[in-house]
C-alpha cells in the first residue's frame, strides 16, 4: 500500500475506479503532528480483492508502521532515541554498574540514529536521569505491540470493505 496525501481524516472502504480495476482506502495519518492534512493507506487491484486479501494488505502496513513507531517513536527529553535490544542491555548494564559503584557520572551514551541517519548521544549526569530514559526505553516495546494488536483488531470483520463505494 501507499501513502496517498490531501486527506482529512479516515477514509476506509473499496471502490471500483474501473472496468477491472479496484481501490482500497485505509486508514489515516499525517507526518507531522502540526499538518493541516494527512494521508490515506491506498492500493489498486486489477480483480475485485477478496477481504482475506485486503486484511493482509492491511495488516501489513499496520506491522510495517508498527515497527517503523517501534525504531524511532521514542522521544525523550527533546531527543529521538532509536529503539534497539542492544541500547536496552546497555542502558540495564550502566544502571547496574552505577548502582555498585563500578561506574560513575557523567556517562554520555549514544541514542542512536534519527531516521534521517543524523546521530544522537546525550551526557548523563544523574542516576534519576538515566534511570527515566532506561524506564522509557523498557516500556516502549509493550506499548508499540499494544496498539499494533489494537489497530488489527479494530478491523473486526471488515464490515467497511464489503460494499462497494
């Protein structure tokens, strides 16, 4: 599926746009939260599609944007931290290491990469600090996958792709 830009607001459903020709609408999103408008997932087939075919269309776009959140949807303290398992072993390790006296302030880590590929790291300078940032990072898996698993079963039965607009 595409982006297809100039949308108001949700805009769910299938349309003929031919003779053999087929338009699925889904969803809707905006790249920026301050953007008068935004976007609608959009797909042409060349056979009406079966619902089976437009759920997985759908369902991949819902995992594609849910790992896309997953990466980068962290924000923090004005940053962009890019989600990794390894950040997360790492941010567990320092927390740890500092605790036991093993290690100590400042601690500068690197957040990782903006989606544009531009590089973030930040200087710790306190246990609270790191600790909100560790907490965050830990949480944000569990949240992503929430609403990934809210978005699909909102689909339900697909009532809205069953009649042709």
């Amino acid at each position: 599926m595409e982006k297809r830009y100039g949308a108001s607001g949700p805009q769910n459903g299938l349309e003929k746009i031919g003779t053999n020709r087929w338009a699925v609408f889904y969803g809707f999103g905006k790249d920026s939260e301050d953007a008068e408008t935004g976007y609608n997932w959009y797909q042409t087939y060349n056979h009406r599609p079966t619902l089976d075919e437009i759920k997985a269309d759908i369902v991949a776009v819902i995992k594609e944007e849910s790992e896309y959140r997953l990466r980068y949807g962290i924000k923090w303290n004005g940053y962009t931290v890019e989600y990794s398992e390894t950040l997360k072993t790492d941010l567990i390790g320092i927390l740890v290491g500092l605790q036991g006296g093993i290690m100590s302030f400042p601690q500068k880590i690197n957040l990782g990469s903006n989606a544009d590929g531009t590089p973030n790291t930040y200087t710790f300078n306190s246990i609270e600090e790191l600790g909100s940032l560790a907490a965050l990072v830990g949480s944000h898996r569990g949240t992503c996958s929430d609403e990934e698993w809210t978005a699909i079963n909102a689909l339900g039965d697909m009532e809205d792709y069953i009649e042709v607009q």
